[in-house]
C-alpha cells in the first residue's frame, strides 16, 4: 500500500486519492486493533479457565490411614491401596513427572 501511495504521488495524482487511501488505512489499523483487543480477552479467558486451583490429588494416591505426611508420598506408599512398594513407586514416579511436564506446559501458554 506504501509503494502504491508513493507511485501515484511520482505520477501526480491528485491529494484527493491519498486521503483515501489515509482513511482506509486507519479503518484497517482500526480493525486490527478491535481484533487484538477480542484475542487478547479470549486468551485471559482461557488463562482464567484453565489455571490451576490446588491439588486434585486421586483418591487412589491418598493414604488410607492417617500418616501425618502428605497424601501421596513416598513414606506413605505402605498405606495405600497398591499391591506392593515397587507398584506405589513406579505409580508415583509417573504421577510426579506428569505433574512436572503439565506445569511446564501451563507455564510457556501463560507466557
């Protein structure tokens, strides 16, 4: 759009058709503006839907008794309802990884 406004300018066309092209120019940023301003509202609310409100640990990885440590950890594997210690660990060990690997995630889509 530039070259085109310098082009006529070269060949003398008139300030009447620069003026239009200013207007439609304006009308254009005008309307980027609406549309930053509409993708920016859906990503606070996207960011609002999807933030994470606390623990929502399963009721599988809560111990059973009352250890008086956190519910899932390692000292409380003997408590819950997995068959043996190797099965509680290996459980945990992937829960905590996808935990790592969702926060990262949720950490670049808030950036």
């Amino acid at each position: 759009m530039n070259e085109e406004v310098s082009t006529k300018q070269k060949e003398g066309d008139s300030i009447k058709e620069f003026e239009h092209f200013r207007k439609q120019y304006a009308m254009v940023l005008l309307q980027l503006r609406d549309a930053n301003d509409q993708v920016a509202t859906a990503l606070l609310y996207l960011r609002q839907r999807n933030t994470y409100h606390g623990s929502t640990t399963p009721p599988w990885l809560k111990p059973m008794g009352n250890s008086g440590g956190p519910a899932g950890a390692q000292g409380s594997i003997s408590q819950c309802g997995f068959p043996n210690q190797e099965t509680g660990t290996h459980v945990l060990h992937i829960v905590d990884g996808s935990r790592r690997k969702a926060r990262a995630m949720v950490d670049v889509a808030v950036k």
